[in-house]
C-alpha cells in the first residue's frame, strides 16, 4: 500500500547573488549600468510616475523577457540572468556576504611578504653574480650562490606552512553533503551554477584533498612501520 504523503520542513539552499539597489536618478545610471551590462536593455518612466516625480525605472533582460525594476527595488544578477527583486522581498530573503575571515586576510598577507622577500633576495642573487662576473670574481659568484640557494630553502618551507594552512582553510570550507547535479549539469546541493556542467568547486576540492591526503597517509604508515 502507498502511503499518503506528509507535509514537511524544507530549506532553501543557499545561492549568493550580487544585487544592486537602484535608486532612480539618472546619475546613478552609470553605476547600474556597469553592475549589468548586457542585462540592461534601457530606461522608461516609472508606472506610477506621480510618486517618483523625475526618476526612472530600468528595464532588465531576464530569462522571460525584459522587466522593468522600479526605483526603490533591487536589480539582482546571477551567473547568467538578472532580475527585480522588491526591496520588502530582499530585505526577507538575503543577507550581505561577509568579508574574508581575518586568517584569510592575514595568510594573503603572509604570501604577499614573503614573495616580496625573496624576490628582492634573487634579485641581489642577480646582481651579485654579474659582478663576479664582470669583475672575474669567484667570491661574490659563491656569495650569489649561496643566496640563491637561501632563498630557495627558503621558499621551499614557506610554501609547506602556507601550504598546510591553505588546506586546512578548505576543509573549514567544505559543504560536507555530496554534489547532487541536475539536468542542466549545475550542482543543486550548493548551489553551484557556473563553470563546467557536471562540475562543483565542492566536488573537485574534495577529490583534490582526497589526492593530496593518499601520500600523506602512505608517508605516515611507512615511518610507523619497524
């Protein structure tokens, strides 16, 4: 016997958007029409024009034709549509994305610092070995040896801590639910919908820990072994 369906609970998975709101001035036209580029189709006067005097509303190519987006209301665009969102309706359904966590900011930093660092330590490496050279001088050809060599080493070691913590960073980051595709290819489960159709940043960050981990695992398992 079939049972009778029961109603229940279900979530929206979450999608990030950009959105815009437009204010209805023309000066802010510029500003709306780089967020949407081939998305804007033109401008028109509001349908309730007595109520917003001078402004204008803008006309947006959609996936259904093109719809005007009143002053007030946000234009919003994904990876390939855009559409009006009313402000009530916006305010319900989204929330700003956040900036980078600080250990995001602060590992971009450290990267930066020491990419600078051994540049400028190559870069000395350079010069001292065309003076040795110019000037026939063995000492400052090993002096621009044994700097390159330095920062070499060094570049080797910051690249495994920086390394390390890039990956913990992703396993912070990861949805740990498997990717559900639809039949346009898009990843429904995370709300992926760019890029290849098949594909998901989850997935391959996923496959590509999975790899990264089999050496490791066979590393630990051959120092363990008597």
């Amino acid at each position: 016997m079939t049972q009778t369906p029961a109603p229940g609970r279900f979530r929206k998975l979450p999608v990030e958007i950009q959105a815009i709101r437009w204010t209805g001035l023309e000066a802010d036209l510029p500003a709306a029409r780089r967020f949407l580029g081939s998305h804007l189709v033109g401008t028109e006067q509001p349908y309730d024009r007595e109520d917003h005097g001078d402004q204008v509303t803008l006309i947006v190519k959609t996936l259904h034709g093109s719809v005007p987006v009143e002053p007030g209301c946000y234009a919003a665009k994904g990876e390939r549509d855009a559409w009006p969102v009313d402000a009530e309706q916006f305010a319900a359904t989204y929330t700003p994305v956040s900036s980078p966590p600080a250990d995001q900011t602060a590992l971009r930093d450290r990267i930066a610092a020491a990419a600078k660092t051994l540049g400028e330590l190559r870069g000395v490496a350079d010069y001292l070995e065309r003076r040795g050279t110019d000037h026939d001088d063995p000492g400052l050809t090993a002096a621009a040896e044994l700097l390159r060599r330095v920062a070499d080493e060094t570049a080797a070691t910051e690249t495994q801590a920086d390394t390390a913590t890039l990956l913990e960073l992703v396993r912070d980051f990861l949805d740990p639910d498997p990717c559900t595709f639809d039949h346009h290819g898009y990843c429904q489960a995370h709300g992926y919908l760019g890029g290849e159709p098949m594909s998901c940043p989850h997935g391959r960050a996923k496959e590509l820990l999975a790899e990264l981990e089999q050496p490791a695992a066979g590393a630990r398992q051959d120092g363990a072994q008597p």
